[in-house]
C-alpha cells in the first residue's frame, strides 16, 4: 500500500512549489548569507489535490494579537493544514450545489451513505466510500517535525544530549559544519519571557524548544532558540500528535464531517523512525473513550527519497561556507487558487498593520 509513496508524495509537492513564483520564496542575500526553509504540503492521493506550503517562523506572546488579525504559527505544517480546511470546506460547499459538482466532492450527504461506520444523523457530511472515491492524504516534510519528532536526531547532528549548546534546528553536519547567523544561534542564554516564564520551562511538564534532548515523549513549545520571545505556539510534533486523535479538520469542521486522518507522513532530513513513531503517535496511543468514529491514527511513516533543494541541508552542501538564515516568509498555496499568498510576521505581505486594522 506504501509502495512508492516515499517518492511520489515529496516530488509532487516539491514539482509544484518550483512551479510557483518566486515571491516568498529563500534567497541568496549574497555569497556569504544564504535562506533556507521548511518545505511541506499536503497530497490528496486519487486526485492528486495539493495543499503546498513553507515556512519555519511564529509569533513570540509580545506579537500576539487579541483581535485574531494575525497568523500566530507560520511553521509549514501548521499552514499546510490551514490549507487543508480551506480545501475542505470547498469541497462541502460543492455538495450543496447541482449533481455535477456533487459528483466531484470527495463528499456525499450522509443521508446517501450505505452502512458506512458513522453515527446516522450525526454529521450531514461524510467521506464518499472506497468504492466511490477512496481518499487518502499524505503529509510531506522535508524536515523532521519541530519538537519531540526531531529531539534525537538534533542531539545526535549538533553532539550536545542535554539540548544547551549551539546551532540551528535542522543543523546537519555537512563536509564542513556551516556558519550560522547569530540571530538563529544564541540557544545558551536563559531569559525571562513576557510572562515571566524562564525559557526553559513555560510550564509544569512543557518544555521550551530544544531544551533537554533527554527528556524524550515531552511537550514542547516554539522556537528551539532560547533568546526569542516565549510564544503560545506548540511544537509542530504535538500538534500532529493532536492531529492524530481528533483530526485533521477542525472544531467547526467536525460538526460537518467525520474526522480526517493522515494515511502517510513522509519526511526528508532528520528522519528517524522510532523518533517519528514515539512523537506523532506512540505518546498518545493509551486514549480510551474517544467519541464514535475517532481513533488514535498511525500513520505510515516514510522517508523521502527526494531532495528539497531549499532544506537546510542542501543549502549547507551547497554553500559551506555561507551563513545559513531562516527565510522570514511563508508561501501559503492550494489547488484551484491562481497566486499563492505570502505571509511575513504574521500578516500577507503588503498588508500594513494600520491598512490590516482599519475598517
């Protein structure tokens, strides 16, 4: 069933962010500083549908706004998601139309549907069946998962296990460990956040970033670098985790449809398996008394047998003795838009904070 998944999930994605323009994407500031980023999307297998994104930033708890104006967590699973709802809520929204469009939704109503493993009545939407349609998705990263999914392979690439000395996540050692810039590089400083947490712990069995490789299973929040503001954003690997119990959709999502899981996760740098297995799955697999239809989902966990150009590890090959920085931009795109968005601290690029708050 996984057969060749390994390399035509991160290819389809991959073909399609080059076919993009090139705003927002990493560039070469010069010779001696290169961006780099994390590259994930989101394949629908049958149609092939994508849901394309990258992005490695988030907001710190000073940037966070009360109004819901800004887009808190930029990392690129965490978009790749947002995504998927969008695609979603079109592919419901066709449903509600003439038969031809009703048709081509993954959807069907859940009056239409023939013994399938859903409460009758408790959602008006559900999956068209395998004979009808059979959906799966696939996730592709081309780097490990922040958080517990890459905890031992950082430890491992950067030689500290205690998580306190130097580098980037993502950091490999290439034929000659590249120079970093400073802002991606001062994990040793302890500092006190907004809120007076320490970076080190934000609270009571949560960890800060890649602070305390030993401690395996933990939950963590964003960003690894213990200078940056403390933010409310957790690791990309407990949200998967998340993802893993009561979906893929969202709250509001769930009132429509029944829960979407993941059938793949297909990763590029700091693959490992047991990390991966432990993080997005093995944590959580003790949940008793999930409602009808939700379960603890295992994803296959595959690595990518193709190279993301823009990786950290890449770019290290490719530039040994450049400074590597993290690009500021995330792209945002999905099958069926003509442009794809470009998001920087939080806002679409060219959206002012006064032109975003104004009436």
């Amino acid at each position: 069933m996984t057969q060749g998944l390994e390399s035509t999930v991160p290819r389809t994605v991959i073909e399609q962010y080059n076919r993009l323009l090139k705003q927002g994407k990493p560039v070469d500031r010069s010779s001696t500083k290169v961006e780099w980023t994390v590259l994930a999307g989101i394949v629908q297998e049958t149609r092939k549908r994508i849901i394309d994104r990258t992005g490695v930033k988030c907001l710190g708890a000073g940037e966070v706004d009360s109004n819901g104006d800004l887009v808190h967590d930029s990392h690129a699973e965490v978009v790749a998601r947002r995504g998927l709802l969008r695609y979603l809520y079109t592919e419901i929204e066709k449903c509600l139309y003439n038969e031809k469009n009703a048709a081509e939704s993954i959807f069907k109503r859940s009056d239409q549907q023939d013994g399938e493993d859903v409460d009758e009545g408790s959602v008006p939407f559900v999956l068209k069946s395998r004979d009808e349609m059979d959906v799966r998705f696939h996730l592709y990263v081309s780097q490990a998962p922040c958080g517990d999914a890459s905890t031992e392979s950082l430890a491992q690439h950067l030689g500290d296990g205690d998580g306190q000395g130097g580098g980037v996540e993502g950091e490999v050692r290439a034929k000659k460990r590249p120079r970093i810039d400073d802002k991606d590089t001062r994990r040793d400083s302890v500092n006190k956040g907004k809120f007076g947490e320490t970076s080190e712990t934000v609270a009571v069995g949560l960890l800060r970033g890649r602070q305390g490789f030993a401690s395996l299973g933990s939950l963590r929040t964003k960003p690894g670098r213990l200078d940056a503001d403390t933010t409310y954003s957790m690791s990309c690997s407990d949200k998967i985790a998340k993802w893993n119990v009561v979906g893929m959709q969202s709250a509001l999502l769930s009132t429509l449809i029944p829960p979407i899981y993941l059938t793949s996760v297909v990763v590029g740098d700091l693959y490992n398996y047991e990390g991966l297995r432990r993080a997005l799955y093995g944590r959580v697999e003790g949940i008793e008394g999930l409602p009808h239809g939700f379960t603890v989902n295992k994803p296959y966990l595959l690595r990518s047998t193709i190279e993301f150009d823009r990786s950290v590890t890449s770019v290290a090959r490719a530039n040994p003795q450049a400074r590597l920085i993290t690009s500021d931009a995330a792209i945002c795109w999905y099958e069926g838009v003509h442009r794809h968005d470009v998001v920087v601290q939080g806002r679409r690029q060219g959206f002012s904070s006064k032109v975003a708050t104004d009436p």
